[in-house]
C-alpha cells in the first residue's frame, strides 16, 4: 500500500471511530468466550485490529496480558491498564 492510501486510510478510521464505537456497543463479541476458554487463565494475548476494543477490556477486565501495537491512542486511552506496545 502506498502512503497516500494509507494516510486516507487512518483519515477515515480517525473519522469514523467513535460512529463504529456506537453503533456496535461495549459487549464482547459472541465468539470470545470460546476463544478466552481454550487459553490458560495466566496467556498473553496479543490483539491485532482490535476495532473497537470490547474484546480487549474484556480480556483486561478478566486479567489477561493484552497487547494492543495496532491501537489508535484514542482507544488506548479508553483501555486503561492494558500493556500496550508502542
């Protein structure tokens, strides 16, 4: 992907984050408790494209170590406590 693309790109999520957000609520998706139930309650759990991040508070909710590298600083600071790489 060439820069301008992905610039466009970012401009768009930037945008239309906090509609996304709404519009799909806090509750964690239906698959996630068959997901967090095939992982040792001490796992690392590293989220990419994380959307929204109602699996990620979630998981942090529950005590799992969620990396979040593809958050924007908008949703990491929603998702206070959470071990999120630069």
């Amino acid at each position: 992907m060439n820069e301008s693309a992905d610039a466009a790109t970012l401009r768009f999520y930037g945008k239309e984050a906090e509609k996304y957000c709404e519009r799909i609520g806090s509750a964690p998706t239906s698959t996630l408790e068959e997901f967090l139930g095939r992982l040792p309650r001490d796992a690392t759990i590293l989220e990419l494209g994380c959307g929204s991040g109602r699996d990620s508070a979630e998981m942090l909710r529950r005590g799992y170590d969620v990396l979040l590298p593809m958050a924007r600083r908008k949703s990491r600071s929603r998702l206070s406590g959470s071990s999120i790489d630069p």
